[in-house]
C-alpha cells in the first residue's frame, strides 16, 4: 500500500487484499479474483489494495507459508524450509496500519484462510496431530485489533445472501458516519444520524437501540468526544447483530403506522398481504420496501423519507432481492 490524498466524506473506501482484485502476488504467482467484488461492489468504492507478503517484502511466486505453534499467538512460517516470517510480517502491519488509519476506510475485505489475511478458521499446525481449525491470520489480527469497529468480511463469507446483504449495510453506514464526522461533528449531527438510522438499527435488535437512545437523550451533558466515541462502539455492536425475517417484518408493520390515516382500506390490506409474504419468506425484503416506498412518496411522509432501512445502499446491488 502506498500513502494517499485524504478522501472526500463521501468516498467510500473499501481495504482489501490485493489478489481478490486480480493482481498476482499469491504465492504460486496467481490471483483470486472475485468479480462481484470488482465489476459489482467496485462501481461503488474506492479499493484500497493491500498484500501483506508482497508488503513486508517476499516475492510473488514464493514459497507458501502457514501459521505455526499456539492458535492465539501463531508464528507465520514456511511451509518445506520453515523460515519464520513472523516478525517482518508483524512490523509491516504496524506501519500500514498507522496509513490505513488515516485512509478513512469503510470496510475490509480479506482472503479468506490465508496464514496473513485470513480473519477465522485458518488452520495452526503444531508439532504433531491435527492442525487447529481456530487460527487467524497474522495481518488480520492486527487488523482488527487495531481498528476494532471497522466492518471486516472474507470473500468467501461474502457468497453467502444475507451476510453480504449486512456487510454492504455495515459499509455504507460507516461511510455516512465519515461524513458526520467531516460535515457536522456536533450534538445535533448525532441526534439527526441516530433519527434516521433508527428503523435499520431497529431491524438489528431492540436492546443496543435502547442504550443508544439512552445516550442520544444524554448528549448535552457529555463531551463530544466522548459521545461520539461511545455511540460509534454501540452502533458497531448492533449492526452486528444479523437482521432477520422476523425483525425486518417487525420493523415493515412500525413503517405501516406510520400510514394509518392515509392508506385506503384495500392499500393497507395490499400491504399487509405483502408484509405476511415477506415474513414466510415468499417474497423478497425488496417488495415490501418498494410498496412502502411508494406509500412514503404517495403521501408525503417526511419521517420515513429520512429514513435510511428503506434506501441503505444502492439498489443496483440487489442485495434485498434474494427470499
């Protein structure tokens, strides 16, 4: 990774291994090149390319390496020679870490079981047995011990509809958040973000609204900092948490009081039929939302057009299409 020009609030960059972008720095000299990643995602964002072992100095092909010795404190070594890379390794993620700090990343996007990158369930060998299943790469622990509330995903998670329908969430809520922070780092830039996140956060769990809600109302009588620090750890914690059916359904019928005076008889039985759809899972999360959409322009109501559950990431994505 080369240093670059700080972004602008509404950049979206997205940290990711270099060869999940088709570049050949694994050790057989070959790439993985995820196209959904690249010709999908990357309409989107602003990719900002790291390889650990081409980083910290190895060459590409080279021989492969694998983690070694404790699962909680692996060394990284070479596969035939057992030349131990450890500490090259770890001295690199220092220093780029300190320029990824300030890259203003919104996410991450790791190779999944790689000795360096991996985030989970990257195999430790030991002196003799099984390896153990439990091991993380040596960058990705230092990823994200150090940037403890950054989005961190493997492509290899990222196959899976609902997983990557919460990371993409997860990204573009840190991208607003980068934008708060730019545009108007104040009490009542915290208060208007918490109001319009309320229905997405909503769809994650009732329990870390509630203590954000506790904070939001507290705000005038914290420092700022402080504030600001607290509610980002709480907004992290609950995205989290995965957004279900039935959490989504319960959030689509508090949108629907929301029309109670306006919806025409056959309208609100229209939407409640879609809603009970959803929630059998008949139909996508994308029906309901267009047909409250359509109800939110229809009668112009100003509350829920702020509200970022019904428009959370470009819908090019298709993320909500999958039942």
């Amino acid at each position: 990774m080369s240093s670059a020009a700080a972004p602008r609030p509404e950049t979206l960059r997205l940290g990711i291994s270099s060869c999940l972008l088709g570049q050949k720095v694994r050790y057989d000299g070959g790439h993985k090149a995820d196209r959904w990643l690249t010709d999908v995602l990357g309409q989107y964002v602003e990719f900002v390319p790291v390889c650990p072992e081409m980083g910290c100095g190895l060459p590409a092909p080279r021989e492969a390496m694998r983690l070694a010795g404790d699962p909680q404190d692996p060394r990284l070594v070479t596969v035939k020679t057992g030349i131990d890379h450890t500490a090259r390794m770890a001295e690199f993620a220092r220093r780029t870490l300190l320029e990824l700090e300030r890259a203003d990343l919104s996410g991450y996007v790791l190779k999944a079981n790689s000795p360096s990158c991996g985030m989970e369930r990257v195999k430790v060998h030991g002196q003799s047995g099984a390896p153990s299943p439990h091991g993380i790469g040596i960058f990705a622990r230092a990823l994200m011990a150090r940037l403890p509330h950054l989005p961190v995903e493997e492509e290899g998670r990222l196959q899976d509809a609902r997983i990557r329908e919460d990371f993409i969430e997860r990204i573009f809520v840190m991208q607003r958040w980068r934008g708060l922070l730019a545009r108007n780092r104040s009490r009542g830039g915290l208060v208007e973000f918490h109001a319009d996140h309320k229905l997405l956060l909503m769809a994650h769990g009732a329990a870390p609204l509630g203590e954000m809600g506790r904070l939001v109302a507290a705000v005038k009588d914290l420092p700022l900092p402080e504030a600001f620090r607290r509610y980002l750890e709480l907004l992290m914690r609950a995205l989290e948490q995965a957004a279900t059916v039935k959490k989504n359904a319960n959030v689509l019928m508090h949108a629907l009081g929301y029309f109670k005076k306006d919806l025409s008889r056959d309208e609100k039985h229209e939407l409640l039929e879609v809603i009970d759809s959803y929630r059998g899972e008949h139909v996508p999360l994308i029906v309901p939302i267009t047909l409250i959409n359509h109800f939110v322009r229809k009668f112009g109501c100003a509350y829920l057009a702020r509200q970022v559950y019904l428009n959370p990431h470009p819908i090019d994505l298709k993320l909500r299409n999958h039942a």
